[in-house]
C-alpha cells in the first residue's frame, strides 16, 4: 500500500549561520520554543556549534546555532570559524541570517561558500523593524544579487514578526527520514554545557570592554539529587587584573553574576541550585590546544 503525506514522517538538520551580532541565537531560540543558544547584545556570543531538537508526531528539527563567521585573530577564533563552516557540509536547510545594517561584502570568502550549496537557502534579513520599506526593497535586492537561489525571508526576531513563515517553510523542505534522536531530546549537549553558557551570558551581560571575551567556564563538579544541583564552576581569565576585576571588592561583582546565574539555572533545570564559582588565571587559553580540547572544543 502507498503511504499517504500524513503517514511520511520528516527529520533534517536545520543550520543557522551569518556574521556576529544579527540576533542567530535569539532566533534559534524562538524556533525550538526552548531557550537553547545564550544571547545578548555583545557579538561573539556564540562559541559552539549548539543543537536545538523540535519534535513534532509527524516531524523531527534539528536546528544548529553556530558561532558568528569572522576572519579569525588567535586558535578560539579559528575553532569557532570552523564550527560555522562545518554547518555547510551536513545541512538540509541552510538558514543565513542578516540583518539592515550588515553588508553582503563582510565575509564574502565564507559566502562564496555558501552559494555553491546545493541544499535549499533560506536567507533572513533581521531587524527590519529598525528600518522602512524602501531601505529594505534595497536591502532584498543587494542579497539577491549574491545569492541568487536563496528563498528571502524579511523578520525581526525581537517581534517575532515573520518567524513563524520561516518554520512552517522549513517544514515543507525538510526531507522524508525517520527521527535522528529520542522524541524526547531537545539538545545533543550534556547538562555541564548549559551551566557553562549561562554563566558565560551573565558574563557577557555585567562586564565590559575586553573581559567577556577573555572569559571560559569549566564545570568542575556537577552533583545532583532529587531536590538539588551542587555545582562548582571556575572562570578562567588571562590576566590577573582580569581576575580582580571578575571578583569585584571584596567580592562582591563574583556574588552578583553567581547569584543571576543560580536563579537563571534554577528556571532552567526546575531545580534548586547549589553554586560556587571560582576564578583561576590561565593567560594562554584561547591559544592553547591542551586548554581548547578541556573547554570542549574538538580540535582538527
């Protein structure tokens, strides 16, 4: 007997890539319906490939949030760039995400890239909320002109104006293949990564200038019971400045983030956690292969 549309179960990967700072993550997000991929305001906030798992009776989407393409300085940078090419070799549905401002010139090498995919493209302009109607024509214009055989998708992630036509697009492309994962997964990454990232956003979030981005987390112990998460977490910095200004006077900047962070993964695990943080110098982490590999990223 033939199988009718209703009874073919569809499952893909879904990769989502484009420059730092266009709002990936918050989109990622609203895709899952979990919050998955950290996001702020600061560019780089990305630093993994992040998987994000949508399941539905007839469906399986496998979205992944790669760090922002940049042309990079030092080994994270070239960890991450990596991260965000590897998104082109396994994708069903490649999402490229802009925005008004950036410019299609930016990383042109890595687009070129992109527009020898044979997988379909699905191209958002994001924040067109912040523009008008004749900028974003333009805007549409100059993005088809590199990348002809994208399908353009204009949205703001922040409204969630227009996401939802991008799901339901995804949807019809995604090809026929049984489940990849358990239904009942919603990410390829162990616990200790979410404790990382959302210390890492606090971070992010109540720092400036250089320190967010000199920062890593490591979990050093992650003990759970039935009614409690005991976590003990080190911040790595480069610099002993670094370090005292991560601790505050007499601690008290250390206490905040730990503090927002403890209440963050306590929505997040549906839990009551336990957390210490610690703060330890190690001035050659983001050059170190050794260091690298500890923090998780797969080395080539």
């Amino acid at each position: 007997m033939e199988q009718t549309s209703a009874q073919v179960h569809k499952s893909g990967f879904v990769n989502i890539v484009g420059n730092p700072n266009v709002g990936k993550s918050t989109l990622m997000n609203l895709l899952v319906g979990e919050r998955i991929s950290i996001a702020t305001f600061k560019a780089q906030t990305t630093r993994h490939r992040i998987m994000g798992i949508l399941n539905t009776p007839e469906m399986q989407i496998c979205f992944s949030d790669t760090p922002g393409v940049l042309k990079p300085s030092y080994k994270l940078q070239e960890q991450m760039l990596q991260f965000s090419e590897s998104a082109l070799q396994d994708a069903d549905v490649l999402l490229y995400v802009t925005d008004m401002v950036e410019t299609p010139d930016k990383n042109a090498d890595f687009l070129q890239k992109v527009s020898r995919l044979k997988e379909p493209i699905l191209l958002l302009i994001n924040k067109i909320d912040l523009s008008n109607q004749q900028a974003l024509t333009a805007k549409v214009d100059e993005w088809h002109a590199v990348l002809p055989q994208a399908e353009v998708f204009p949205i703001s992630a922040l409204h969630r104006f227009g996401v939802d036509q991008v799901l339901e697009r995804i949807k019809a492309l995604l090809p026929a293949s049984p489940a990849y994962f358990d239904k009942d997964a919603w990410t390829d990454k162990p616990a200790r990564f979410f404790v990382t990232e959302i210390i890492r956003e606090k971070i992010l979030l109540y720092y400036t200038k250089e320190i967010p981005y000199s920062v890593e987390v490591a979990v050093e112990s992650f003990k759970e019971t039935e009614a409690l998460i005991r976590i003990s977490a080190i911040i790595y910095v480069e610099r002993d400045s670094q370090k005292g200004i991560i601790i505050g006077h007499q601690g008290t900047a250390l206490k905040r983030v730990s503090s927002e962070a403890r209440r963050e993964l306590e929505r997040f695990f549906d839990k009551k956690i336990f957390l210490q943080c610690f703060v330890k110098v190690d001035k050659d982490w983001r050059s170190s292969d050794k260091a690298m590999k500890q923090f998780g990223y797969q080395l080539e």
